[in-house]
C-alpha cells in the first residue's frame, strides 16, 4: 500500500497516532486533511527495532543516537535550529507506569454529582477510578514538566508505537521551555483550553513527523496495531471517553486550522497569548476574540435555601461549551444523544456560564446552569438543541409558556427559562419541577 495511504488511514482514527493520550475515539467531524510541507528537510534515518530488551536509566548508546536524530527531526520540522538539551530517563515498564501517574495531572476530574445530574454517568457512579490510569496503559513516553524530564520505556527496543510516542513528549517539551502557559487555577473549561492547544500541538507534530520521517514499515506496524485497538469495545461511558480524548482531539483540529492562517507563527501566537474557553477550541475561527463573560451564581447558602432542608452545594464552575456539547452528545441514554455537528453548530455562540451542582440526604442530584449568548439566536437555537435532548432524556414535552419549558418523569425534571433579549438560557434539572423551579427562582432566571 503507498506510504501516503498508511498515513491517512492512521489519520482516520487515534490509535497509536495519539498513544500519549488515551483510548482511540472518533476525531472531530469533519477530520481537516493534513498535506504539511516543512520549513527544513532531513533525510530520514531508519533504525533496526531491535528485539532485544533496552537496560534501563540513561538510555544506552544506540538508543541515545537514534533518539537525538527524532529530536533532530522535530526541530526541522519545527524551524528549530538548535534546542537545550532535554534529559531523557528510561524505566522499566512498571516503574514507567507508576512515574506517569505520579505525575500531576493536567486537571481534576469532573464533579460526579454534576455529571451524574446531567446524565453523563450513571447514578450512584463516581468518576470511574481506571479513567485516570488510561494514559499509563497506551503509551510508551512522556515528558514530565515539574522534573523538566522525558521518561521513556522501552522494553521491545525503538519501536513504531515509541518512535511516535517519542516525537509526542519531545514537542511536549519544547514548548514547555518555549512558554510559560498561565495557570487556569479553578476554570476547569480554561484548563481544557489549554490542555487542547498543548496536546493539540504535539498531535499536529507527530502527524507531520508521519508524513515526513515515518518508514512503511514504521507506517506498516502502526496500522496494524492500531486495528484491535479500533475494534475493542467502550469499557468506559461516552461522556469519560469524550473528556479523556478533547484534548488531542478537538486541540489537533484546533492547532491545524491555526497553521492555515501563517504556519508555525499562527501556532506560537496562540502559545503567547492562548485561549481562555473550550468554545474558542471548538470553533477555531473565533480565535483571538474578546474574553469570556463572566457568569456568577448566587451564594450556596441561597441556592440550598431554595432547594430547602438536607440539600448541599458539591461543586460550582464555569460552564461551557465543552460542558453544553458533553450533554447533548454523551448522555448515558442513547435516545437523549443529538448528532455532534447538531450539537456543535447549536451550542455556537457561547459568551460564558457558570453552574452549580447539589446533592441532598437521600443522595439526589440536582444541577443548575444559566449560560449568556453572544446573539438572541445563539439562545434560541440552543433551546430547539435542549428540547430535543430532554425529550430524550425525560420523555415529551410536559408543559410550556412564554419563554419557559418543564418536563417531568419518574427519571425527574427538567425546567427551562430562556430570552432572548436578555442572550441568556437558565436550566436546571431536579428530582422534582419544585425543585428546578426553586432553583431557577433564586438564580434570577428569565419570567414569564
């Protein structure tokens, strides 16, 4: 098969092409077609992929060569003369796996009580505990920003799936050295911003790397490898899988249609002055624009006072549209599911939003999102998205009235207030339409 075929069927889906991050999921639709031409061109240098197991601790010789000529080989790629060198430790793979989820990760998991009020997992279910150990299962590299260290394992020589790797955590320090990224502190959608443009720029290197540096047995080999992990079963809920993998995904298409714009300087531009949302990833063409809007919620105390006695707040945060997009595409009830292109083009137009999640003695959940527009349209066609998703999550519309909409089930209720003039949608979902009503009263929601 010509060498161009093997990359773009590795393009089709994540596989090894993205080892560093996760379970392979679709890309975003529609996937951009990468045709890179890099600013420098080196000779490929191909190496033996020895079978023989590589000690561990510095890397041997023969190994140390062949990765100084992949750092040689994304530096071209990049424009990048020269680089300080990166120190580089090799562990056996259980010392490895333990080294990588030592690491501190790039953030905290989603709030349980949210996620199981917005049906992304099921009741009673907590951030799946494997979730956070994924990483250490599919890759064979990483580069560890607190120790300023690439760790490697290579217990089957330079392999394909290591030489890819490789390329990944090496990008991954390079910009590491290049800029100083700001702390996104609490804003759990600016740090899924971030991680998109970081991973999204190691992603858009390797794929590069393929097109220019991969041999055809190097493409050979990660094709075949990449088909059983294609064809395994989801062991995880959509809504976890979707997170794990936003990142490489969305930050790919992301970083791809920066380099359209003016190559690599479109790329450090964004580096020097990153995004502040997920919605900005999801619609790369929205980017540089004006802040987020900042959203605030009543205090908890008034928010529970409303809900009434045995209800606590869990958690508050931003919500965007990263978290908008999650419940109308990965809700655990198949029905409830819109098509991601529905989705995206219907959750277009986010300004900013914040939520809040409760739980109370009995173990309900409740959750409670007012989100802002930039237009009156944005609103409206988002409430035509959230329709269509209760319908599915709650059954038929309950009732209605100007500017409001409520649905009720034995699986709870969802109440709506929405205006458009006002470019905002309030919601809340409850065990009863009490409930969200008392929540959506005391949030100050849009009235009749």
């Amino acid at each position: 098969m010509p060498r161009r075929t093997f990359a773009a069927l590795l393009l089709g889906g994540l596989g090894l092409l993205l080892a560093a991050c996760g379970p392979a999921t679709p890309w975003p639709s529609p996937t951009p077609t990468v045709t890179p031409t890099p600013r420098a061109t080196l000779t490929p240098t191909a190496h033996p992929l020895s079978p023989t197991p590589t000690p561990y601790g510095a890397p041997p010789p023969d190994l140390a060569a062949a990765l100084d000529t992949l750092e040689t080989q994304v530096r071209a790629l990049r424009g990048l003369k020269t680089a300080a060198p990166v120190k580089r430790v090799v562990l056996p793979p259980k010392a490895y796996a333990a080294r990588l989820r030592e690491a501190a990760p790039p953030s905290a998991p989603p709030d349980p009580t949210a996620w199981q009020a917005l049906d992304l997992l099921p009741a009673d279910t907590d951030w799946p505990a494997q979730a956070a150990s994924s990483r250490a299962e599919n890759t064979l590299a990483f580069f560890d920003p607190a120790r300023q260290t690439l760790f490697l394992t290579a217990p089957h020589g330079l392999t394909p799936a290591l030489r890819l790797a490789y390329v990944h955590a090496y990008a991954r320090a390079l910009r590491f050295r290049e800029h100083a990224l700001p702390p996104c502190g609490h804003n759990a959608d600016r740090c899924a911003a971030l991680q998109a443009l970081t991973e999204g720029d190691a992603a858009y290197t390797e794929t590069l790397w393929l097109f220019s540096y991969a041999t055809d047995a190097d493409l050979q080999a990660l094709a075949e490898a990449n088909a059983p992990l294609a064809a395994t079963p989801a062991s995880q809920p959509l809504a976890v899988l979707a997170q794990q993998q936003f990142p490489a995904q969305w930050g790919f298409a992301f970083v791809y249609a920066l380099s359209q714009r003016n190559g690599w300087a479109s790329i450090d531009a964004a580096f020097a002055a990153p995004p502040q949302a997920t919605a900005q990833i999801l619609h790369p063409e929205t980017y540089p624009a004006a802040p987020p809007e900042a959203v605030a919620l009543p205090s908890a105390y008034a928010l529970t006072a409303a809900l009434g006695a045995g209800w606590q707040e869990t958690a508050r945060g931003v919500c965007g549209e990263w978290l908008l997009y999650l419940m109308l595409t990965a809700g655990v009830r198949p029905e409830a599911r819109l098509d991601g292109s529905d989705a995206l083009a219907n959750t277009a137009g986010w300004r900013g939003g914040a939520w809040a999640a409760f739980r109370n003695a009995e173990g309900q959940a409740a959750f409670l999102a007012d989100v802002r527009w930039e237009e009156g349209t944005d609103a409206t066609n988002f409430v035509r998205a959230f329709v269509r998703h209760a319908r599915g999550r709650y059954g038929p519309l309950a009732g209605r009235a100007y500017r409001v909409l409520y649905w009720e089930s034995p699986a709870g209720a969802a109440v709506m207030r929405y205006s458009a003039a006002e470019k905002r949608t309030v919601w809340a979902f409850a065990p009863t339409r009490t409930a969200a009503e008392a929540l959506l009263a005391a949030a100050g929601a849009p009235r009749e």
